[in-house]
C-alpha cells in the first residue's frame, strides 16, 4: 500500500513545492491534475522543494478523469464541506494504494465529483473564523496522520537516520560545545 497525495487544479507554486518537499519526506508520490497554475520549471517550486527536488516523485494528469483511469484506490477528499473529521479514517482499513485528494487553493474540488463522494469526503476542523487551512499544511497533516496510523518504517523514520545525523545525535552532544558549533549542527 502506498500513499499519494493528488492537487486538482493547484494554483500557487510556492503550496505545491511544500507539498513536494513532504512527499519526499513521507516517500508519498504526489498526483497533479491539470490545470496548474504555474509552470513546473518555475524557480518558485524548486525553491519551496528546496534540495529535496530530486527526489520528487510525481505524475501530471490532463483531467480528473485521466487520473482515476490510471490510479486503483482508496480515494479520501479533503474539503470544506465534509461532514466528518480525517480523524476517524482508519488507514489500516484498506489494503488498496491510499489518495489524499486536495482542491486548489481558491475553489477546492469541483463540486460534482464532491458530490459523487460524499462518503468520502473529510473536512479538517477549523474554527469559524477561516474557511480552512493553507493548502500545504493540510497535506502535511493528512500525510502524518496516514503514516501515523500505518506505522510502516518504510515510509518514514521515527528517529533521525543515519544517513543524516544518526538516532543518537543528541544524546551525545556535549553542552558546551552548542553555542560555538549550532551553525553546524543543522
């Protein structure tokens, strides 16, 4: 099982990137649906992928209807109007590919496949005083919240890798040396 995450119609460059950058760093393939608002060579999306672009993987779509004929799943609409909070989605529940579909940023999904989907369809709880949260923050709840529940060590690490810093990074820091050597440590 393999989760993705799918942008109908995303708008600005600088969301996309950022959901780029957590893609990677949830191992999720990201799924655009045309059309976009940006050029996918724009400077601005790299610039919000940051050095992560690389490994970006990821699919462009002409239509809604190109991306469900090519992708078999468990399809989980994230909008405004659902009725039930993300939640009380088991993910553990399916054996299929898991897809987190988000709307653009100033209309969301189209209303009539919102409609065909109505069982499927979850609304992150905001208060009142917003309609919902930034688009790449959103993705990046879901993503948590599905490998969360997964708890799959091939999809993400609980502790720093070794490829990096190493599990133990921290525990062997000697205090006096954080103030000269912080600029290092990152």
């Amino acid at each position: 099982m393999k989760i993705n995450v799918v942008l109908y119609h995303p708008e600005i460059p600088q969301n996309t990137g950022n959901i780029m950058r957590s893609c990677v760093g949830f191992n999720a393939k990201l799924h655009l649906i045309k059309p976009l608002g940006f050029s996918l060579d724009e400077k601005h999306l790299k610039r919000s992928a940051v050095d992560y672009y690389q490994y970006i993987n990821y699919e462009v779509y002409e239509d809604f209807d190109d991306f469900k004929n090519k992708n078999k799943g468990k399809y989980y609409f994230l909008t405004r109007y659902g009725h039930k909070s993300p939640s009380v989605i088991d993910f553990k529940e399916t054996d299929e590919d898991i897809y987190l579909i988000f709307g653009a940023e100033s209309t969301g999904i189209a209303y009539d496949i919102l409609k065909d989907n109505l069982d499927d369809c979850y609304r992150i709880p905001t208060t009142d005083k917003i309609r919902s949260l930034n688009l790449s923050n959103c993705a990046a709840i879901m993503l948590f919240l599905a490998s969360e529940q997964l708890n799959d060590s091939s999809i993400v690490s609980k502790e720093e890798p070794d490829t990096m810093k190493g599990h133990n990074f921290i525990d062997n820091i000697k205090i006096n040396e954080l103030d000269s050597k912080h600029k290092e440590w990152r």
